[in-house]
C-alpha cells in the first residue's frame, strides 16, 4: 500500500499534493516526496520518514508551480531511504513518476535498461517503470506510458509527469487503486477519495486497465 497524490490546475501545486497526502498517511509512511513542474524542469524533494519531514524541507524551498505528483511509501522492494523514496525520475530529468505496488519483472528490464546505458539510483522496482517510460519517449508521454506498461508485470497504479508536456498528467492502473477527482479548471489523482474530498466531490474511479 502507499498513497498517491496528483495535480493540475490552478493552485500551488505543492502545497495541495501535501494536504491530499496527509489524508492518505494511513496507507504508508516510509517516506514522502513530491515532483513538480516549474520553469522547463521538474523539481522534486522527497526524504525518508513522514510527511512531517517533507514539510519541514519544503518549508525551506519556494515551489510555485501548478502540476505535479506526490508519494507516501510503504517499501517493498528497498529498505526505506531517501535514494528510495518516491518520485522517481529519468536520468534527463524530463519524466517523474510514483507508483503503489510490487513489478514483478523488474529485475529483466532493469538487466535491459543498464545494458543500454540508464542509470539507477534506488534499489526500487519502481525505477524501471520511469527508464521504461523514457526509452519510448518520442515526444508524446500517453503513448511512451502505454508501450511502457505494456511490458510491465505485477501490480502497479502510476502517476506521472513530463517537463516536456508540463499541460498533462497522466495516471494508469493495474491491480492497485486509483481514482480521478474532477475539479473546475482543475483536475485531480490519488490513491483514495479522502485526499481530494475538500476539493472536488466529481470523482471518477479508474477501471483496471485505463
Ligand atoms: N514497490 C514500490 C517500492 O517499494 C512501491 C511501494 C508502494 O506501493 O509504496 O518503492
């Protein structure tokens, strides 16, 4: 289990991600991070511990973008650790995602990924997903994430995005929940309704598969 927060929209898109996250605590704590989308690049903290700790860091920082995504973990593969902590990001930068779940072939794509050059920072099965994504990244994310998960095994909910495309967020599920908060002019993704109730009421559960 862990807790998936995603944003688009209007808002500080930092300080909302963090409100959805405290509503999903109970789903894990091994860590917390968030990614989010300002000038061109993405911008992600994460640390291990609770979501105390990410707030205390981001306090610190000034983070004014609209878009991003966020992450409690409850570790499964990785002891719990900064390195390990969710987001996870393409060795460009360019593509950040969080994921709740166990990939059950990550061990052969990792084995792909490093023979073709990629880097890998955690010890996470999560990280393939991220590489995965950024090999079949030809300019438009939806498609690089559907050749992705089309080689994933196991059980995944994903959300991700791209400093290419900062007007997207793209969400998928397998196996693990996720729903859609529809908003005014804003939009909304997370593990469970509770993290987006004080915003929308307009929510869409995500069918397994799409
Ligand atoms: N398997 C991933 C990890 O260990 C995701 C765990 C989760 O669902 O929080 O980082």
């Amino acid at each position: 289990m862990c807790g998936i927060v995603g944003y688009a929209g209007y808002r500080n898109a930092a300080t909302t991600l963090v409100s959805g996250l405290e509503k999903l605590e109970y789903r894990g704590y091994d860590s917390a991070g968030v990614a989010v989308y300002i000038n061109n690049a993405i911008v992600v903290k994460k640390t291990k511990g609770r979501i105390e700790k990410l707030k205390e860091i981001l306090k610190t920082v000034s983070i004014e973008g609209t878009i991003g995504i966020a992450h409690t973990r409850w570790a499964t593969h990785g002891a719990p650790s900064d390195k390990n902590s969710h987001p996870h990001t393409s060795n460009d930068g360019k593509i950040s995602l969080v994921h709740n779940g166990i990939i059950e072939n990550y061990k052969q794509i990792r084995d792909e990924l490093i023979k073709k050059g990629y880097q890998f920072d955690s010890e996470t099965d999560t990280e393939v997903v991220v590489h995965l994504i950024r090999d079949y990244y030809n300019g438009n994310i939806l498609n690089a994430v559907f050749d992705a998960v089309s080689r994933l095994k196991g059980a995944y909910s994903l959300a991700i995005i791209c400093a290419d495309e900062p007007d997207r967020l793209i969400a998928v599920r397998k196996d693990s929940p996720l729903i859609l908060g529809i908003g005014k002019n804003e939009n909304f993704i997370a593990s469970d309704i509770p993290a987006i109730l004080e915003y929308t009421r307009n929510v869409y559960i995500l069918n397994d598969g799409e």
